[in-house]
C-alpha cells in the first residue's frame, strides 16, 4: 500500500515544485551557452584576420650601394674596362678565287707518221703503162679504154721482185684478178701491193723486211692482165687510198 502512495506523491510534486526546478535548469544551461558563445566571438575579434592569398606586402630594400672596392691595375696589362673598339674586318661574301695550276694531260703516243725517205725500185725494166685515175688508158686484155690504179713495170717471169723500203709482211694472198699478191706495211699509212707473182712467193703474213728484201718472182696469174707482156704490178696507198708509185721510187 506503500508504493502507491509513494508515487503518487511523486507525480504530486512534479506538477508542482518540480517544473520550476525543470525550468531554473534550462535557463541555466541556456546561460553557460551563451557565455561561451560570447568568449568565443570576443576571442576570433581580437585576431585580426589573415588574407587567403598571404601577406601581399612587399620589401623594398634600401637604395643605398656599397662602395665598390677599387682595383690596382697593372700598367703593363692593358685597361681592360674600356671595350675592345678595334673595328672587325668584314670578310668579303665571295673569297678571292684560288689559282690554280694547269693540270698537264698525259702525253698519248701519237701514231707512227714516219714514213722511210729510202725507195727502191722493185725491179728494172720498161714501164708498160703508168698509173692514171684521171685518164682513161688503154687496156691490152680487155680491149677498152679504163683508168689504172697501179705500175706495171715489164719483167721476165722469174725475176725476183724487191721489197720498196723496209717494212712488215701484212698479207699474202690469192686475187682472184690480180693473182698471187703481197702486201707490204711501211708505216704512217703506207702500203705497197705486188701483184701478178708466181704462186710462190718468199715471204709469209708478219715477217719484217728490209729495203731490197726479196718478196718472191714475177708470174703470169693476174687474169686481169694476162694480154700484156710478162711484167709486175705494182700498186701503193696512203692511208687507204691509191697514190702513184712514182712519187716515191723517182
């Protein structure tokens, strides 16, 4: 029976002195609030506030200079704190050109032009007819009138014909007109042909041979000829074109 009582003595004094302690304690702790929001309010005014960008405040240091300590020169040195005013010479945009010497070109051997001033004649005897490219002469064999490219100097068959002047053997060979021929090189482009021979002839292709060399003997077989007496042919060219025979053996 205790308990009902107690409790209800309880509630009687809540609702009567109990709300005014209730109250006394919300105000109280209203008041210590609001103290220590004023200390702190004071506490940040006091502070004077900092930038967000820092302190934009700029030194400027004293305009006065220190005395530069003076230097000793050495007389025999040369003042170098005045600049070097020496004018620089200007380079020319083309250089001089440069000489030089000619470059020799290598000698070549030029061809031998010697030509033997030695004739001899091949053999002796008449000349039955001369050498003509101008005039037409008569021809024995063939019974008209043509030029002639050569010497036909008269010699029994057998008689042995002679080189003109020294030289190399350069063909020996069977004409089909002029029969058994031999040519001889003397140099410079000159050649002597000795036709109508005997078949045998002394000389073969390369052998050298001197002025007055025997080169074989007068035949019968240049069937170009064969109306005329027994005689030699005897032709030479220059450079590869006839020339008279005579302008050498006279």
């Amino acid at each position: 029976m205790k308990n009902p009582g107690f409790w209800k003595k309880l509630g009687d004094f809540a609702l009567g002195k109990g709300f005014y302690i209730v109250l006394f304690l919300c105000v109280a702790a209203i008041g210590i609030s609001g103290y220590y929001l004023l200390q702190t309010a004071v506490t940040d005014a006091g502070t004077p506030a900092q930038p967000a960008g820092g302190d934009a405040s700029v030194t400027v240091p004293s305009q006065t200079q220190t005395p530069r300590p003076s230097v000793q020169t050495d007389p025999a040195e040369p003042d170098r704190s005045e600049p070097d005013r020496t004018p620089i010479q200007s380079q020319p945009d083309d250089p001089e050109p440069v000489t030089r010497e000619p470059v020799s070109e290598p000698a070549v051997a030029e061809p031998d032009q010697t030509v033997s001033d030695v004739f001899t004649w091949p053999v002796k005897g008449t000349v039955l007819r001369d050498y003509s490219l101008e005039t037409l002469l008569p021809d024995p064999t063939l019974g008209d009138w043509r030029t002639h490219g050569g010497l036909d100097i008269a010699a029994a068959e057998g008689v042995q014909v002679l080189a003109i002047s020294a030289g190399t053997v350069s063909q020996v060979y069977e004409d089909d007109l002029m029969g058994t021929t031999v040519v001889v090189d003397h140099g410079g482009g000159l050649q002597s042909r000795y036709c109508n021979l005997a078949p045998e002839t002394a000389v073969a292709q390369g052998d050298t041979v001197d002025i007055g060399a025997v080169l074989g003997t007068v035949g019968g077989t240049a069937i170009l000829e064969v109306g005329m007496d027994p005689h030699l042919h005897l032709e030479t060219t220059l450079d590869g074109v006839l020339v008279d025979p005579k302008e050498y053996l006279e």
